[in-house]
C-alpha cells in the first residue's frame, strides 16, 4: 500500500474527471503536495481544466486529454441523462485505456492517478484510483450499479479514499475500505493558504457542478428574497449574473476566503472547501442527485 507521502521523485500522471470543476478543485491540493516531494507531475486534462491548474502551478507537463461525454439535461434525471450516453462514455473508456497506455510508455511514467475516471488506469505501473465513494447512493433496484462500479475500480492498483475515517465527511459513500484502498484525509486548496482572511464580504454564493445546474442554482438564489444583499457570485459557466466575480481563481479565491457565508450545492469537494474555511454555510443538494442529498444530512449532524 502506498499512500501521497510515499509517492517521491517519481513522474506522475495525473487526470481529473470532468464532472463540474470540484474534482479540479481538490487535485489542486494533491498535486501541490506531489510537487513538493519532487515528483514531476504530468497533469491530462481538457483546456478548461488546464487554465485553471496554470494558476497554481508553473512546474508541471500538461497533457491534451479530452474529458467524458456528458450532456445533462438539468431536469434532475442523472441516471437517465447518463444511460442515454452509455454507448459513447463505455467508447471514451476504451480509447482512454489505450491513450494512458502510449502516454505511459512514451513518457516514462511511474504513477498513474485518476480522479474518478474510471478508464485512466495503466497495466504496466501502479494505478490509483482517488474517489470519496467506494458505495455509490443508489436505489435498491440499481443494485448493478454498484457493482459495475466496484468492478471498475478492480482495475486499479490502489484506492484513495479522500475521507478521514476518524472524521468522516462521506459516511457509507466511503465506508468499507478495501484491502488495497487507504484512507488519505481530506483536500482543499484553501489548505495551500497561511494566512487566514479577514472575514469581510457578508456573502458568495459559490455555483458549481454541471453548467445547467449551476445556472439554475444562480437563479433560485437570486430570486429568494431572502439572500443577502450583498451577495456576491462565483462561478465557470459560460453566462453573464449580477454581482458575480470575473477574476483568475486565485482572485475568486481571496473573495471565498473572505466570506462569512458561502452558499453553494452540498458537493463533496465543496464540503471539503467548507470544512476548511470553517465559514457559516447555506447548503442545497444538486436536484436529482442522491449523494449531495445524503452528505448534506451528514453536513448538518456534524454543524449541529
């Protein structure tokens, strides 16, 4: 079993799935710790990915890789919004198995590490497979789900569970730890920061997720009478909203710090986020999805 601390001096691939920019979001702090054990780190990801990664690091080898096809609907209706894509996403998942494969051998890679993209995996050297759930929140009924998952995940080397069992932020979603799954603790790159932030700015709403649910949880709180008027608006979508912050993420960054309230869905990377910037927080889950439903309840025992 090899946990972050252990991988040194070696050279690292490492990809994000892009599901949002929350799995973006909580590599920044993984790859910075791979950075300072000097370790050369190739990162494989799509443009958007990689303008984002350019904010925070200048000494790591980009790779082009083309993210999953999703196409969401923002009806709620994930399962379905996914099944309709089956054909092209288990297509992606073969050609991606054969790209890490040449990208390894080309490179010289010693480590491959895939945020929850399940076909970024290496016969050839250990393969991590870094994820906050082992047990996905799915009805009874989708019990093959699980399965399929758990078989997928069979394919690599190692498991990183981005949890801390003593104080777990996921629950049953990471619950069960393999024999070759570790759990590794919990990642924000508000951690990177030293210096705290005055909390000054009453309060970000902080959008993300996929592009049709973030736009819509900008409208829902921009209609409720009861968002502070001083509001302001943080996200990656391709629209324009009032009050929003247009800055590099670094200048977004300062705004979250500062804030004393931070509105956003109950996604795992922004819980994270939250337990990080220990901020008074106005959590909803994304519509349609289980696992936010879930951890939000989590969220709510833990805060009392």
């Amino acid at each position: 079993m090899i946990r972050p601390e252990d991988v040194q001096d070696k050279r690292v691939l490492i990809s994000p799935l892009n599901w949002g920019m929350g799995h973006v979001s909580r590599c920044i702090g993984l790859i910075h710790q791979l950075v300072i054990q000097n370790n050369d780190v190739w990162i494989a990801c799509d443009d958007r990915q990689k303008r984002v990664f350019e904010e925070y690091f200048s000494d790591v080898t980009f790779v082009p890789h083309a993210g999953y096809p999703f196409q969401f609907g923002g009806k709620g209706h994930f399962g379905w919004d996914l099944l309709k894509r089956s054909n092209a996403l288990r297509k992606r998942l073969n050609e991606e198995r054969e790209e890490v494969a040449s990208i390894v051998k080309i490179h010289a890679i010693d480590v491959v590490i895939s945020d929850h993209r399940y076909g970024f995996c290496s016969e050839g050297v250990p393969s991590i497979f870094l994820t906050h759930q082992l047990n996905l929140p799915v009805k009874w009924y989708e019990g093959g789900v699980n399965a399929l998952h758990r078989k997928l995940i069979k394919r690599f080397t190692y498991v990183w569970l981005m949890d801390d069992d003593r104080s777990s932020l996921a629950g049953k979603l990471s619950a069960d730890c393999p024999e070759n799954g570790t759990y590794i603790g919990h990642y924000s790159r508000f951690a990177l920061y030293l210096k705290k932030e005055m909390k000054s700015v009453e309060a970000v709403l902080v959008a993300s997720g996929p592009e049709s649910y973030a736009v819509q949880l900008i409208e829902q709180v921009l209609n409720d009478p009861s968002t502070p008027s001083g509001l302001h608006v943080v996200h990656a979508t391709s629209q324009n909203f009032p009050n929003q912050c247009k800055g590099s993420w670094r200048e977004k960054d300062a705004l979250i710090r500062s804030a004393k309230l931070i509105i956003s869905h109950s996604g795992y990377s922004t819980l994270m986020d939250c337990l990080e910037l220990e901020a008074e927080t106005r959590l909803t889950p994304t519509k349609g999805q289980a696992e936010q439903e879930y951890l939000l309840q989590l969220w709510k025992k833990r805060k009392g």
